[in-house]
C-alpha cells in the first residue's frame, strides 16, 4: 500500500484552475520528485496537502488518513519544508525547534531528546543557540528540514527547497535529503523545476498547468517518450502542444 | 491529542510570543510613551478645563489624570492587540503561519491561544504603566492591582479577536496600516477613555449613541471597575458577548489562502 494518495484532487482559484483531477502514488521510503515549470499547480498541491488551502474537490490520504475525514492525524504525518523559509529570524535554532514540537503538543523530555536528535541529524548541533538570522542559506535549510522531522513524520515536503541556493550547496541538500531516503526510510516529496535535481531510477510526477503530465520513474519517462534525457521529455511534454493533453494514466504518460 | 498536547501548544505560543516581543524592546518603549504622554501632557492640560464629578466606581472628586488612567490601559491592549493583528497578517504574508496552522490541533484553538498569548505578554505593560501612573497620583486601592488583571485578560483578548477578525480581510500587509487608521482611533476617541459618556451626550446625541455601542467603551469600563474593586456586569456581559462573537467570527472567515490568491495565478509553482 503506498504511503500517500493523491485523489482526484482538483483546485480552482478565482478565474484560474490550478489542479484538474490530480491523481498519483507515493511509495513508502522512495525519493519522489514532483517536476512542473512555474505556475504548474505543485506549490497549489503542497498548500492541499498541508491543510493551508481547503479541498475543494478529491482527497489525499497520508498513511491511511483521509484529508477529508481525519486531517488532525494527516498533519500529524507530514513535515514541510516551504519554498520560502519560514524560520523565525529573531529566534535561535533550537528555540524555532521547540515552537514547532510544542506545536505537535510534544512533551518536555521528547522534545529536547528530538530537538537534539534532528540536528544532529542535519549536522547543526552546534549551531543550536545561533540566532536563525546569522546562518546563510543553506543552514536555515537544513534547520527547516531537522524542525519538519521533529515529531517523527512519515513523510516529508520539500516545495522547491532549493531555490535562491548556490549549485554546490543545492547538489549538498538533495544529497542529504536522499540519504535520509536510503538510510533511514524517510519518504520525500520534492518539488523542483530544476530537472538536473533527479536521477534515473526517482519516480517523478510531471505536472503542467495543473494536469499530469508524467507519472513513471525518470528513465521511463524519457524511454517512453523516446529522447535521450528528461530535459527532452520536460520540454515535450510542457510544450503548447501538450496544453490540451488529458489525464494520464496511472503508471505511464500520455505524450 | 490529549489535553497535555493542547496546553503544551499554548505554553509554545506563549514563549515564542513573549520570546519576540523581548527581542523588540522598541516595542516595550513605544508601547509605553504613547499612554505616558496622554497621561502626563494631554491630561495636564485638560486637567484645568474639563472638571469630573463624582461618577461610579469612584466615590469621591477626582483628577483627570485618574479619569483617563483606565481607557490609557485599554490603550496599551488595543495597540497591542492591532499589532498582534499586524503580526499575523505579516506572518501570512511572510509564510511563518504556516507553522502555526500545520499544527494538528483545531484551528480555532490555535488562534484563541495566539489571541490569550499576545494579550499575556501585554500585561507587564500595563503594570509597569500603572506603576508611572502612580507618580501622577493614579492611586487605586492596592487590591484593585490584582481585580484589574482578569479584566485586562477579557478586554484584551476581545481586541485581540476584532483586530483578528479586521485582518482576515486584509489581503496584503501595506493595506493594514490605513485600515488602523479608521480603526484604532475611531475606537479610541469614541469611547469613555478620554471622557465621562455623559459629557459626550451633553455635546452629541449621535456621538454619544456610537460611543454607547462601542466594545472599547465596555472594556475601558471593566478596567475601570475593576480598578477599584466595583464590579460592572453590563461591561462584562458586552466585553464576553463581543469576544465570543469576533472570535468565532475571525475563525469562520480566517483564510490562509487570502494572503495568497494574489500571488498565485501570476507566481505558483
């Protein structure tokens, strides 16, 4: 049973579908890439899944837990990293923590044990009394993602994480987040419009104009699409030809 | 979650509020000097011009300065209620929200606690206040210093819910400013703050109509009761109806999505 459903999710903004009929899987403990051009619908469906937009139609399920009928227990399954950084400036790193773990409603013990955990993790322990304001870029996002683990979520968001980062520290966080794939059974959900931040072997959903375009791994994608690479196949399948695409289905594309 | 999850929210809401609000001394300071130069400027000139007789609670003549003391209370928490307002519309904006809102507790119990929390950390303010005041001849019955404390509260956290309920409309944060401004002051200047309401319906019989429906009238007056060990149910009937209903009103038209539809259709992703 995968760890994540997306349903039918459709999304209508005031003169503007941003989702229309969304439907894929997510596998638990894989590096799931969610791929799209600007204006595609995946900062729409991150908003969806996180309870910050209200369904509209469709429903998304996170370990079993319907959106629609238990969003408590779904929230309590996801962590996320926003596009823009959400940490409060004026407050220490471990200080930012232990607001988002008392959010969870974490006790005292828990929290400082998972608190240290985390950093840990991300290799920001010692950072831990510095205010938010004087790491650079790519610390406060490893604080991001070291507070979206805190309370032990089975899955983890990132939407465009990478953005305004320098290459070297953008290729250091998608290492790390894939090795808290392969080590140690998290599942991601990453999403990006920079095509050189997924490998061969990921599952990517394609998205564009609030379809899918694409639901396969990589390589499969460009195999049945019949290029050499996936910037191909992004191209292909984003381009005015592709506008009045339909629906795909599940396991493959519809170029 | 269980109950201890809830408190435990709120003791995190409540630190990470007073946490800001210690790093913003400005914030102490400003909060401070603008009830301090009504008290010590504007009530000293009026002081000759506008006499008081003797009105409940108080059971004797007294100065203006003792007058005003409790609407410049209920100053120090609309300030900061709207700021606390501000905040939220910022924290939209700038998407530290989300934090608060991706918690797996109701919504509503997740703004009440920000509301109780922003009005908490208020409360130092109002004693350091009152302990100026004291130097202006501000002499309240020394129980009054702790009868006045769950009126704070309650007409604190009742502005807290309007300024809450003002910001659910405001869609970005520059247009907050000029609505303050038909806000904060109307309330303020069309209330018993500055004035007995009597003295209001001598000169306006509308003015004083506006001032008589007016939250902030009931909450300057629970202060003032308060202030002095009297109780006024009227106050306290409007200051708890007014805060059920704001607050339940910001919870149903509170929408995250406000701050961002404008964004989307040109910058989603």
């Amino acid at each position: 049973m995968p760890l994540v459903e997306v349903d039918q999710l459709s999304h209508q903004y005031p003169g503007k579908l941003a989702l229309a009929n969304v439907c894929f899987n997510i596998e638990r403990g894989s590096f799931h890439a969610l791929l799209g051009p600007n204006g595609a619908g995946k900062s729409t469906l991150f908003a969806l899944i996180s309870r910050l937009f209200r369904v509209q139609q469709g429903d998304i399920r996170v370990n079993g837990h319907s959106l629609k009928q238990a969003p408590a227990a779904l929230l309590g399954e996801i962590g996320m990293v926003f596009q823009q950084s959400t940490l409060d400036m004026d407050l220490s790193v471990q200080q930012n923590l232990d607001y988002h773990a008392c959010l969870h409603g974490m006790a005292g013990k828990l929290r400082k044990q998972r608190i240290e955990a985390e950093l840990q993790r991300v290799e920001m322990l010692d950072a831990r009394n510095q205010k938010v304001r004087a790491l650079n870029g790519g610390h406060r996002r490893r604080v991001e993602i070291a507070r979206a683990l805190v309370h032990q979520p089975s899955l983890l968001l990132l939407d465009e994480a990478t953005v305004g980062l320098d290459p070297q520290t953008r290729a250091s966080l998608n290492q790390h987040v894939r090795s808290l794939c392969d080590q140690q059974g998290v599942t991601v959900l990453w999403s990006t419009h920079l095509i050189e931040e997924i490998q061969p072997q990921d599952p990517v959903t394609l998205l564009h104009q609030g379809q899918v375009r694409a639901n396969a791994c990589a390589a499969e994608i460009c195999r049945q699409n019949a290029v050499e690479s996936l910037v191909e196949a992004f191209t292909l399948l984003t381009s005015p030809a592709q506008k009045q695409a339909a629906q795909p289905s599940e396991s493959g594309i519809n170029a | 979650m269980k109950l201890s999850g809830y408190v435990t929210a709120f003791n995190g809401i409540l630190k990470r509020e007073a946490l800001r609000f210690v790093h913003q001394r400005s914030r102490f300071f400003s909060s401070m000097v603008r009830p301090l130069l009504w008290l010590a400027v504007f009530a000293a000139g009026f002081r000759a011009a506008l006499g008081i007789s003797i009105i409940e609670p108080y059971s004797t003549y007294i100065t203006y300065e003792v007058y005003i003391a409790p609407g410049l209370i209920a100053m120090i928490l609309l300030f900061n209620a709207m700021q606390s307002s501000l905040s939220m519309v910022y924290d939209r904006e700038m998407g530290s929200m989300r934090i608060l809102l991706m918690s797996p507790l109701p919504r509503w119990y997740l703004l009440l606690s920000k509301l109780a929390a922003s009005t908490i950390v208020a409360i130092p303010q109002v004693y350091a206040f009152l302990a100026i005041a004291w130097l202006f001849e501000v002499e309240p019955p020394a129980p009054g210093f702790l009868w006045v404390l769950p009126a704070v509260i309650l007409a604190g956290v009742m502005l807290g819910a309007i300024g809450l309920f003002i910001s659910s409309f405001i869609r970005q944060l520059e247009n907050f400013a000029g609505v303050m401004n038909f806000v904060i002051f109307p309330m303020f200047f069309m209330s018993s703050a500055l004035y007995p309401l009597w003295k209001m319906q001598e000169s306006s019989e509308w003015l004083y109509w506006l001032c008589s429906v007016n939250p902030f009238t009931f909450g300057v007056e629970l202060i003032r009761f308060a202030l002095y060990g009297k109780f006024n149910g009227e106050a306290l009937a409007v200051v708890s109806g007014c805060l059920l209903l704001f607050t339940v009103l910001a919870v149903l038209v509170f929408n995250p999505e406000r701050g961002q539809i404008g964004k989307k259709p040109s910058k989603p992703g």
